[in-house]
C-alpha cells in the first residue's frame, strides 16, 4: 500500500480515497518452482510492426557456478489462427548465473496482425526453459499485440500521441 488504496463508499462519512493502514486484502498462495524459472517476459514491437524484441528474465537459485539452459519460444494468434512460429529454439544458449539474468531476443512478424482500437489483434507469446537435453523447467504465456505508441518530440505542438504512426488522443482518467 502506497500513495493510494482500494478506499470505499460510506452512507454517513462519504467516498474515502486514501485509508491509511491497508493491508492484505486478496487471497495470498505459495507457488513451488524449479531452481531455474521464468520470471517475467515482455513483448516489444519495433516502429516497423514487422519485428519485435523479447525481453525474458530467468530467474536462477542455484549459488555457484554458471549453468546452461535451452529456452524455447513460440508465436500464435490469440484471437485469430495463426502461427507465426513455433518451438523456436533460441540460437544462442544462455548460462545463467546466480539471481536474474535478462535476455532480449530479436523476432521477425512477418505479415504480423496490427493491433488498432477497431481490430484488436492479440498474439499469445510461450516461452519454455529447459535443461539441456530437453527436461522441462518452467514455461510463462502471455498475450501481446502489435502496436506502437510514440510521442511528438520535434514538431508543434509537442506531447501528441500516436497510435502505429496515426494521431490519437487518449481519454481516461487518473488519480495522480
């Protein structure tokens, strides 16, 4: 708990923001892991919206010692069939060292589906790490779509957006 809370809606006092205080408040669980593990995974697409960088972190227990994993990767649509690749091996094997260890893999989409408000493209990204040999560590999944968002730095008036190089405007809102 931080700047702000879940707060809530009391008939006698009013809407409350910002109780001090909280704590946990959702159900908490204890998840086992094997001693090499996806810790998280981001998809970045490039402005051409025909490649992408993947960022994996991989997270490793064991105290000594540099060791050797294979990490698979696999693209496919998500609201839509398609496959853009599967069971790509990464061509470089990492050895990960004690704590979180970071790689960025760059990815081709060719054809690849552009998200847009009207067309809300999603592709569903797996990553598998494994031991040499094939034994199964740890996978991590998660949705991402082809979209790029940019800020006008140069020309007037500074601070527009853009949506996959189109202006857009933003409406929302936000407590900070």
């Amino acid at each position: 708990y931080a700047a702000t809370g879940l707060g809530w809606d009391d008939p006698a006092e009013g809407w409350h923001h910002c109780p001090p205080g909280m704590g946990i408040h959702r159900p908490v669980w204890l998840e086992g892991r094997a001693d090499l593990w996806v810790e998280a995974v981001f998809f970045r697409p490039k402005a051409d919206l025909e490649s992408a960088e993947i960022w994996v972190d991989l997270g490793c227990a064991r105290k000594t010692g540099r060791h050797p994993v294979e990490l698979r990767l696999s693209l496919y649509g998500r609201n839509f069939e398609g496959t853009v690749f599967e069971d790509r091996a990464y061509p470089d094997p990492p050895e990960l060292a004690h704590g979180r260890n970071t790689l960025r893999l760059a990815v081709k989409v060719p054809e690849g589906r552009i998200w847009e408000p009207d067309t809300p493209w999603l592709y569903q990204l797996n990553v598998s790490v494994c031991e040499p040999g094939g034994a199964l560590l740890d996978t991590a999944t998660v949705q991402c779509g082809l979209r790029w968002f940019e800020m006008e730095t140069e020309a007037e008036p500074r601070g527009r957006l853009r949506l996959n190089g189109r202006p857009i405007r933003l409406r929302g809102a936000n407590t900070m």
